[in-house]
C-alpha cells in the first residue's frame, strides 16, 4: 500500500453471500474476520512517524441491528495485549481510521430475504446503529443508493456525507434523460421555451426523466430537461440575468465548439476563423432517433447530460445545508421533493421494457420488423 501511495484505502469486510436469514455463528465469524482485516491493514503501514494513509472501513454486522453496534463499538474501544501491539501507536482501531462506508446493496439483499415487511425504514435503523457509536466528524459513505428520494432520506435520516449515484448511469443505459432539480423550483413561464416536463403519474408525483424510447419524443425538437436552460438561449439574455444560474452545463445541453481552427490542409485556411459558442442543444428528437438506431452516442449524450444533473442536485443539496437554518430548510425542501417526484419509477420500467423491445429487433432489417409489427397487430 505504501509503494503504491493510494489517496484512500478500503478496508473490506466479511460479507456473508448465502441466503439470509445468517446464523449468529456466521455473523460473529463476520465481525472477528473484519475486524482483524482492518487491524492488519492498519499494522502494515509501516513507520508510524510517516503520514498515516486514508482508511475507510465498510461496517459490519448484516441484517442484526446488535451486530452492526458490537462491530462499531469494537472500532472506538481501547485494545490491550498482543492486539495493542499489532498497531501501535494507534491505541483504538478507529484512530487510524478516516471514515466509514455503509454498503446498501448488501444490506438490502439481506432484509429482503429476511422477511422484514419495511425494509426501508429497517435498513435506516440499521445505518444509524453502525454510525451512532462513532464519531460524527468522520467521513461517512453510502453506496449505491437506488434514487435521489433514498439519498435524500439517507442525508436526513443517517447523517450520510457522500453517495454515489449509479441510478443516473442506469437511466442513460435505458435511454432515460433526467429532469429534476433541488430545490422544486419550477422554471419562470416565458424562459421555458415550450419544453414539456417529465409526465406526471395519477396518484403520484412527476417522472424524474423523460424515457426518449417513447414515440412522443419522436418529434420533439426541445432540450432534454424542462428544469434547465441552454446555454446557447442564455447568451443572448444579459449579464446578472437570473436565469444565467439555471444552465446545464452537460456538453448535450450546452455544446461549444472550439474558436482554433485546427487546420489540416490549405483548404482549411478558407473556414471561418471562429465557430458560434456556444451551439445549439441536441435535442430529444435526436435522441429518440439514436436510440432506435443503435447509435452508441445517444447513451453517451446521455451519460454526461444525467452526470451533470446529480451533480447539480449534489451541489444545491450543500449550498442549501450551509445556508441559515440550513438543517430545517433541507428537511422542507427534501419533503417537497419526495411529493413533487414518482419514487416508484415508472418511467425506468418504461424505458426497460422498450429497450428490450428495440434490443430484440436488433440485426432483423425493416422488413422483418414491419412484418413482426404486422404480426403483432393482426394477433391482437
């Protein structure tokens, strides 16, 4: 670890595969493995005069809320004997440590073969008996979280600093543009530009997407988010303008074009000097029409358009918590956000059983398509 001078190391933890529910001999194997894995990694990082490497440890315990608190508690309590030894200086495990990582895919694969009948609010008690008995001012990861509404609850509810988002990358594999924004906060009426938000859902709230599989996009010539503005249509507004805040900045929403001529012949010489910046937005249409191509762009344009949003909702999220009374307008704000957006993702499913529809006819040619189709409609 030391010749490879990584800025952060992970310790892992036993995590037991089989079937829940886990035995409690299997659990108490987990505990006592994971915790000698740490203390190894942490003996091993040699001269304790040097500067002491990154360690986030991923916290024990499955689906047995007393087995997570034992596995924390075992991090802050003073060791003695031949296990003093092993990491010395440290006089606790947890003194060599500089965060902590709650893995949800596991915990959730756990609950759900244990019978609990609300697995959410379960898995959020079992985070916060994992992170109760440990200092607060450490850095504390959740991964893989299925929505933003989770990652929200988790910042609420657990306390969690940082989470991945692989909820965005998913919806650009199944053809899904995002389109929301925090705090809800719809766009003024004459900067909209005619650009349709995602579907509401009766009984529900809004999509957080629009599933560009579908034919109604087929034709629709307008950016990919409604909560969003171009750049191209904000350079003409003028500076101080408040909507200059609200661009997406995604190279699909707001692609520029370099102004140096990269020349590569004579002929070349003869262009324009400068190319217009920034360009115009591709468009859902365009999108839509990639798609049902298999044109490997169209995730692409997706990927940097999705990963530009959660990277929005991640920096207002912070820009709210440092405000005034920040703690209180965050939890108001996260309660608008779990009305205002359809948690159950409809749309995902949508666009999963049309990309599997799009990923069958694959390779047939039109012909054969428009027979299948035929087919298809006579059946019916």
């Amino acid at each position: 670890m030391q010749a490879c001078a990584p800025d952060v190391v992970a310790a892992l933890s036993d995590v037991p595969f089989t079937r829940p529910p886990y035995s409690q001999k299997r659990i108490t194997k987990s505990l006592e493995r994971s915790t000698a894995w740490l203390a190894e990694i942490l003996r091993l990082q040699g001269d304790p005069d040097q500067d002491r490497l990154n360690v986030l440890v991923h916290l024990a315990g499955a689906h047995d809320a007393r087995a997570r608190q034992a596995f924390s508690e075992g991090l802050v309590e003073k060791m003695y004997g031949k296990d003093a030894e092993l990491v010395v200086p440290l006089k606790t495990l947890d003194e060599g440590l500089s965060g902590y990582i709650l893995d949800l895919a596991h915990l959730k694969a756990s609950l759900a073969g244990s019978g609990t009948p609300d697995p959410h609010e379960v898995m959020f008690e079992l985070c916060k008996a994992s992170l109760t008995p440990l200092p607060v001012q450490k850095l504390r990861i959740a991964h893989t979280p299925t929505s933003p509404h989770e990652a929200l609850r988790l910042i609420e509810n657990v306390g969690i600093d940082l989470l991945d988002a692989p909820w965005a990358q998913q919806a650009a594999d199944l053809g899904i543009a995002l389109d929301f924004r925090f705090p809800v906060s719809p766009l003024i009426p004459e900067l909209a530009q005619a650009c349709s938000p995602p579907v509401q859902r009766e009984g529900s709230g809004r999509d957080i997407g629009h599933n560009l599989f579908s034919s109604a996009y087929a034709h629709d010539h307008s950016r990919f988010a409604s909560s969003f503005l171009d750049a191209a249509f904000t350079s003409r507004l003028p500076d101080g303008h408040e909507a200059n805040s609200l661009v997406c900045t995604c190279m699909a929403c707001s692609p520029t074009t370099t102004p140096e001529c990269v020349a590569h012949s004579s002929v070349d010489s003869l262009g324009p000097a400068n190319s217009p910046s920034p360009n115009l937005p591709y468009t859902r249409a365009y999108v839509h029409h990639l798609l049902h191509t298999h044109e490997m762009s169209s995730h692409t344009l997706l990927a940097m358009h999705n990963l530009t949003v959660v990277d929005r909702f991640f920096a207002d999220i912070r820009k709210v918590l440092s405000e005034h009374n920040g703690k209180l307008r965050f939890q108001e704000a996260a309660k608008r956000f779990l009305e205002e957006y359809d948690e159950r993702f409809v749309v995902f499913d949508e666009a999963r059983a049309q990309w599997a529809k799009v990923e069958r006819e694959r390779g047939k040619g039109r012909l054969n398509r428009d027979k299948d189709s035929d087919v298809g409609v006579n059946a019916d």
